[in-house]
C-alpha cells in the first residue's frame, strides 16, 4: 500500500484528491491547520474513527510555516508522495498579507523539501507541488504553456513564482522526484465562497430564490481558463506516476470571461440577465438587470461593480496549452464550463433548500 501526504487536506482540492487516492489504495494522511472552529466538513465523509483497525486516512495538526512539525510529520508517516497544496491561495487577500504569503506558500514549499533532506527521503518521496497560472501573470504570450516567461503580478503569485524554482531547483540539484503542476482555475461545488465562480454561484442561487437582491462584482471583463477540480485532482496524481519528474500545464484550452459566466449561472435558472454597459446609473454602476424586470419596467439590478474588489494590479487573460498533460500524462478533462457551472448552482440551490430558508417552488415563480 502507498502511503500519502496532503498538506491543505481540508481545502478543495485536498478533498478530492483524498477521495481520489482512497479509491485507488492509498494509506492517506491530511494536514490541517488548527482553526478555532471544525472546518473539515469538506472531508467528514472520509473520517475513519483512529481507533478502528486498518484506519486508511488520518489528520494531522500542521502549518508550513513551521519546520519542526512538518519535519515530524514526515518523520512519523514516511511518504513515497507528497502533494504540497496547503497554501493562503487568495490573490486578492495576498495583498492584504503578503509577507504571511510569502511564509506559508513560498517559504513553507522550501520547509517540505528541506525537510525531506533532513531525514534522507529525498530518494524515496515524490513531491508535487501546486503550482498555478497566475505565474503567467501579465501576458507574455497565448496560449500559455510550460515554456511561456513568467510575470506574476499578485505577493501570492510573486510567492509561488519561489516554491515553483525551488521546486525545480531540488529535482536537478538533489535529483529529487520534484514536479509542478501549473494548474490553471479549478472550482466546484467545493470551492471557497470567496472565489468569483462560487461566489456568483451562491449569490445567483440566492436571488434566485428570492434571499438576495444584488450580487456586487468587481472585474467583469477578467478572462479565466475554468475547468472542474475533479480533473485537476487526477492530473496531480499522474504527474507523480511517471518515470521522469516533469512539470506540467493542466489546463482546459477555453477561457471565459467573468460576466459570461455570471450569464451562465443566472441561465441555469432559468433568468436571463442583459448587460446594460457599465457606469450607466447614478450610484454605483448597473451592469445586468433582469429581463422581466425590464419588461415590468422597473429595471432590477441583479449585478453591480463594486470596485472594493479590484485589484491593484490584475491578471486579465488566462488560457492554457494541457498539450504535453495530454500526451505524456494521457490526461482529458471530463467536466466543461456548461457542466461545472449546472452542478455549482444546483448544489447552491439545495445547500439553501436544506439550510430550511426556502423551497424550490419559490425559486421558479
Ligand atoms: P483552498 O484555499 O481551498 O485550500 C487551501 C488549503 O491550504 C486549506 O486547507 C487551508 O487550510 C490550507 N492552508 C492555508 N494556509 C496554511 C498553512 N499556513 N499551513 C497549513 N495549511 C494551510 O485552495 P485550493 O484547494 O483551491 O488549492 C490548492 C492549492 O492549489 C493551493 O496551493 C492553491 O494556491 C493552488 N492552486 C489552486 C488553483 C485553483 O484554481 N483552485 C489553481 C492553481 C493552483 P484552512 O482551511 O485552515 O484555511
Ligand atoms: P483567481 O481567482 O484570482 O484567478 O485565483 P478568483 O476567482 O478570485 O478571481 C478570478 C477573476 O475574477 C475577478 N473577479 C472577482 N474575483 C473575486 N474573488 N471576487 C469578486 O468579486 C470578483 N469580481 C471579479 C478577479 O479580479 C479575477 O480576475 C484562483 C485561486 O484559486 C488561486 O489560488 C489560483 O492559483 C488561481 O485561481 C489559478
């Protein structure tokens, strides 16, 4: 049996890919932050009571910004895998923190790998590291693929431009098995609230069920390359299978702008929204409005720009070339944009219906 290491266990991505290498056999052990509330309803489904026998998935209390307790966590599980995914992955918010993003997704990548020198497991420990587009940052070329220059443009992309050097630095100083994954956007059901996708999702779900006036946005014309975190999680995994340590794109080759994807949530209920152009009203700036507002004739706002969540510098195109995943790794992403968005909204919607705020019924009238 394998045995895995997932730092971020309890995020997205953690998540799935603890379901994933359950599937396959692995022993799984997840590291969790301490949090002054349980935030693990991600993985409650996965929890195996630690005093049953043959127990195949444990957590962890950890930080990457500490040495000595990554150290003993290896030390005690002794990984053939780790995937290094723990990390302050806002953009937005690495502004706001950036010398603690620095810490924990730079500085905490370099703590993994030394710490698998220290205990002389660097011949048997594969490592992957989430490495992300937003390394791409400021456009240098489109589609972009393993080759293109970096230009981060965010502390938390400038962070992760470190761990994904020091990454490639161990696997030809050390002949580490050492890889990136340059992950372009993922979401679903389990993405972060905060994040556009999951954010429009629940607003959408919420107005339509009649909780919510106004959904408040900031860049609309932003460019995303979204696929499904399912895929994702499976491209990781092949990335530590092969023979050769290699980084690579994931990516599904179509990008989005933000307000389509606002269409094609409010869509998914049925609601079909009109830009009416930014910067038309008075207050703040209406961009959509619903059609049957229209046709009533009192012009509902659905969605407004609230520039609070502008950034100070943005990354406006994304959109990437899985070409090399496909062919070495084998690796196709299963989920497009039209379903990604259909299962994010229906899970918002029952997440309120069970909530107990409402039946569905309201939604349609
Ligand atoms: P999430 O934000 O959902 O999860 C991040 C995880 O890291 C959480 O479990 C969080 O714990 C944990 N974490 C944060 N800081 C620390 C710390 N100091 N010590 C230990 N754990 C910490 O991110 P995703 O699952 O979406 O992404 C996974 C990784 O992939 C991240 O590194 C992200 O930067 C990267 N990435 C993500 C992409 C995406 O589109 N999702 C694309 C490319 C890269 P807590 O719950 O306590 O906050
Ligand atoms: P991103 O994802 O910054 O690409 O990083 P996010 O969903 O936060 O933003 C995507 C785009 O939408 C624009 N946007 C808004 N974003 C948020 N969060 N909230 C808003 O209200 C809003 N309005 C418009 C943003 O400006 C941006 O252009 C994600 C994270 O998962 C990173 O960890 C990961 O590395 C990259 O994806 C790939």
């Amino acid at each position: 049996m394998k045995t895995a290491l997932i730092t971020g266990v309890n995020g997205q991505d953690g998540a799935y890919l603890a379901e994933l290498l359950l599937e396959k056999g692995y022993m799984v052990h997840g590291v969790k932050r301490r949090s002054s509330l349980i935030n693990t309803h991600r993985i409650d489904h996965l929890y195996q009571d630690p005093h049953e026998k043959e127990v195949r998935f444990r957590l962890h209390y950890g930080d990457m910004t500490d040495s000595t307790n990554l150290i003993r966590i290896i030390q005690e599980t002794q990984p053939d895998e780790i995937y290094n995914l723990a990390a302050m992955s806002h953009v937005k918010v690495s502004f706001d923190t950036p010398e603690y993003t620095a810490n924990a997704d730079g500085i905490g990548t370099l703590r993994l790998l030394e710490a698998l020198r220290i205990l002389g497991l660097e011949k048997k420990t594969r490592i992957y590291q989430a490495s992300t587009s937003e390394l791409y940052g400021l456009v240098q070329e489109v589609p972009q693929k393993e080759t293109t220059p970096f230009y981060p443009r965010s502390p938390y992309a400038v962070a992760k431009l470190y761990a994904y050097w020091i990454t490639v630095n161990y696997r030809e100083a050390y002949g580490m098995y050492a890889c990136n994954g340059i992950l372009f956007n993922h979401e679903s059901p389990l993405r972060g609230e905060t994040f556009v996708t999951r954010k429009i999702t629940r607003a959408v779900a919420a107005i339509g069920l009649g909780l919510q006036d106004c959904l408040y946005l900031g860049n609309l014309n932003a460019q995303r390359d979204w696929g499904h975190a399912k895929d994702y999680v499976e491209a990781m995994w092949r990335i530590l299978q092969q023979d050769q340590p290699e980084d690579f794109v994931i990516a599904t080759g179509i990008t989005t702008p933000v307000r389509e994807f606002v269409r094609m949530a409010f869509a998914e209920l049925g609601i079909m929204i009109a830009f009416t152009g930014e910067g038309v009203n008075e207050k703040g700036v209406v961009v959509a409005c619903t059609n049957d507002a229209y046709q009533l004739g009192i012009g509902k706002t659905v969605v407004s720009v609230d520039p609070e969540y502008f950034r100070p510098t943005e990354v406006e195109l994304l959109i990437g070339d899985a070409t090399k995943a496909k062919t070495k790794l084998g690796w196709e992403p299963k989920y497009d944009l039209q379903m990604l968005v259909k299962e994010m909204v229906a899970n918002d919607v029952l997440e309120f219906e069970q909530a107990g705020k409402v039946q569905f019924e309201h939604l349609i009238s």
